[in-house]
C-alpha cells in the first residue's frame, strides 16, 4: 500500500474519548435518556489533524476502510453504520483516494427493546478503527463506552450536530430537489447523465462501492449548464464470472451553500 509513496507505522490506542495518531474520537448521542418505542441515534466523531486524511468505505487505490462496530445491551438492534458523502484526495503516483479531512460522523440509528424497563441502564459501546495518512500512514483504533438509561421524559441532545451529519450522509436522486433526472446506459463503457434543477455543481465527483468482481477504471466526469455525465469501465477482475450485478455509487458535490452533499446512484451491470 503506497508502495515507495509512504511508509505504514503501527499504532493502536483504546479509550471512552481520546486522541490516537492524529485522529481524536467522541462517541455520541442524540438523547439525554432511552424512551420506549423510540430510535434514537449513536455516532463516533472522528476529529482529524490538519493535513491529514481518513477514508470511506471504500477507500480508492490504496488505504483502509474506516470501520465502526457498536455493541449494545441485550434487545437493542442498531441499523447500518451511515457514512456520510467523501471528498476525493490524489496522492503521489496519481493514486486516487476516497476519504475525509478535518471530521466526520459515521452514525448508526438504535431502536430499543419493546420491553425496556422503566428502571433501565446500560453502556453502550463503540469500536472505531481507522488508517490516517499524510507523507505517512498510521494505523489506530479507539474503544469507548456512553452510559445511558431510561426516562419518561427526553430531550434531545447534539441535535446541531447530528442534523448537520445525517445531511451529508447520500440520499436517493428522487428524494433530492435539486436533481431532476438521472439517465443511464452502456454495457462495457458505463454512462449515466444527471439533470440538475439548477447550474451544475463546479466540483462533482463519483464514488463507486467495493466489489470483488469488478474494478472499476476510467472513471470520467464532466458537467456542462445543468447536466453532469458520469463514464466509466467495470473491468472484470481474473477468475470472477458474475451474474446480473448493481452497482451502488455516490455522486458528491457540495451545494451552493457550501455543505457536502452526495446522490446514491445504482447501476445495473449486465454479469457474465
């Protein structure tokens, strides 16, 4: 991994809030307590040292998938981890990177037991592992724990600073008003055109997920007034023989407010 680009230093650290390696870490809440019947939302911040970067969950050319697993009392069920829209890094060597700078929230949304108790307390856990790089690379990973208990009367807590989050976290191109259409085609060279309801974002990138069937290459993207064209070419990795395969994407841009903001793009791949 950046091979002759950076070197790889191991470093591991467990905390409830701490800073490892250029990356400080905050489990959070989004309630003062656990009301029955009622989801409420956990996320690790993840606060980066200037000129550092961490990655999404697909990292690009090189690097590690930032990973969070939480672990809660018996009966609570967590959703998927929501990761919110990359930005795009090139390193040396034209390697082409997917990640964060500065912070990031990855969040999970918690449903409690149907059968909660009134009298109810427990921890709540986190574990975050992440690879951060600059000319170097460090390998860290921070376990910490929220006590929380049940209460008949709730309020919110770091509502800013979720609902801040969860708007960045991609949504679906019919439930974004500024994207009109979404248009796609090909088979061997992928395209897909996106309408906006507005001039084209300046900056608009393509984020593919993982696939171990696939690697994605020639990625090109271009806008021109109110349509982005997206190209690409699903090569076929040695071995593999897939049948009918969608591949799910990210487009992110910022808005004209300045905010990140990403559409979730499926693309149907014909298999072989």
């Amino acid at each position: 991994m950046f091979a002759g680009v950076v070197s790889l230093i191991i470093f591991m650290l467990s905390a409830s809030s701490a800073f490892a390696g250029h990356v400080q870490t905050e489990l959070l809440t989004s309630v003062s307590s656990i009301e029955l019947g009622k989801p409420f939302w956990l996320g690790v911040r993840l606060t980066i040292d200037p000129g550092w970067h961490i990655y999404w969950e697909n990292a690009g050319d090189a690097g590690l998938p930032t990973r969070v697993k939480f672990t809660l009392p018996e009966g609570f069920s967590a959703g998927p981890v929501l990761y919110p829209t990359p930005s795009r890094f090139l390193a040396p060597g034209n390697i082409t990177l997917f990640g964060y700078e500065n912070s990031v929230m990855l969040m999970a949304k918690i449903t409690p037991p149907a059968n909660l108790s009134a009298d109810f307390q427990g921890e709540f856990k986190a574990a975050v592992h992440w690879l951060v790089c600059s000319d170097v690379c460090i390998l860290g990973n921070s376990n910490m724990s929220l006590p929380l208990g049940a209460s008949g009367r709730v309020s919110p807590v770091n509502q800013d600073v979720f609902d801040g989050w969860l708007a960045q976290v991609p949504q679906s191109a019919a439930g974004n008003p500024e994207v009109v259409r979404v248009d796609m085609s090909g088979s061997g060279k992928e395209s897909i055109t996106v309408v906006w309801s507005h001039p084209a974002p300046q900056s608009v990138d393509f984020f593919p997920e993982a696939t171990d069937d696939y690697n994605i290459t020639n990625i090109q993207v271009s806008s021109s007034q109110d349509t982005t064209l997206i190209t690409f070419t699903p090569q076929l990795l040695a071995g593999r023989h897939p049948g009918a395969t969608t591949l799910n994407a990210v487009l992110g841009y910022n808005d004209k407010e300045g905010s990140r903001r990403g559409v979730i793009l499926s693309v149907a791949l014909p298999g072989l």
